[in-house]
C-alpha cells in the first residue's frame, strides 16, 4: 500500500489559522504555522521544525506577511537562507514557496509585493524550489467582488482560503 504524502507547512498566522489536514484528505499534514512569525523567526526555529518533521514529501513556505505589517522589507536574505537550508536538509523533497497575497496594508506602496514576489520567484529557482503564484489569483477574485481578506488587510476570510487551498491542491497533484 502507497504511503500518504507527508506535507511540512511552514508560516505564519496564514498557515496556522486554516485546517489544511481536513482540506488534503488522505495526506498527512504538518501545519507549522505560528501567529505573528516572521521571516527570520522562521529561519530561527528551521532546524529544529526539520528535525521534528522527519520524511516529508513536500514542505510549503509562505512567510513574509509579518515582515510587511511591521514596514520591514529587507527580509529576502533570510528567505533564501531559508530555502537554502531546507534544500540541503532535504534534498529529494519538493519545496514550494507561495507568492506574497496582495495585501491591503494603507503603507504598502502599490507595487511592492509584486516587485518582492518577481524576487521571491528567482530565489526559489535559485534553490530549486517550485513557485506557486498565488497572488495574481487572489487579486482576480478580489476584483471579481469575492472578499478574500478580513479588515485588517492580512487574514483571510473563508473566500480567501478557498482561493488559496484550491491552488495548492491543484499544484500538489500537478505531477
């Protein structure tokens, strides 16, 4: 008998706050997302989050919100450090970054997470990662009158993590 494909999620609040484990039925899934992490927090607590995951098939990074929300942009050494670390740790995994959301922060210039997502981009296939554009799909629904984000411009509502999941799920089964 196959064995479940093992998935590490690695985040922030994003992460922790959605039941990603009754989404990917039949997969087993390490939701390691912690409320208000950030880039280098997750980099901190990396070695030991590998070490406790064990064999995974895939981990999943999305991390940055925080990093945003606190006007800190400087934070895509530490992305690639960690992207770095994973893939030496564990080379025959996939490793997936997910793009930055389109977030509604009243300080983010327009095009900042664009402009830090066409980064995010070249550092994953730098590391040999997979990029998984998530934004440019979240700005289509927003567009289309489907509300994705709570008022505070970070968190998703149900629309949101639907948008989200569904991407996810058609990457992960992409093979």
């Amino acid at each position: 008998m196959k064995k479940a494909m093992r998935i590490l999620l690695l985040g922030d609040s994003l992460v922790a706050f959605y039941d990603w484990q009754a989404r990917f039925k039949g997969m087993t899934v390490l939701n390691r997302g912690i409320p208000g992490e950030t880039v280098q927090g997750l980099l901190a607590r990396l070695p030991g989050e590998l070490a406790a995951a064990g064999f995974v098939h895939m981990i999943v990074v999305m991390i940055g919100a925080n990093n945003l929300v606190r006007e800190d942009y400087g934070f895509l050494p530490d992305y690639e450090e960690i992207l770095a670390t994973v893939r030496s740790a564990l080379p025959e995994a996939r490793l997936v970054v997910t793009s930055l959301l389109p977030f509604q922060l009243p300080w983010l210039a327009d095009h900042t997470v664009a402009r830090l997502n066409i980064s995010l981009r070249a550092i994953a296939a730098r590391n040999q990662a997979e990029y998984l554009n998530v934004c440019d799909s979240f700005v289509a629904a927003e567009q289309a009158g489907s509300r994705c984000f709570f008022e505070d411009g970070v968190h998703l509502t149900d629309n949101g993590y639907d948008t989200w999941a569904a991407l996810l799920e058609a990457h992960i089964i992409r093979e």
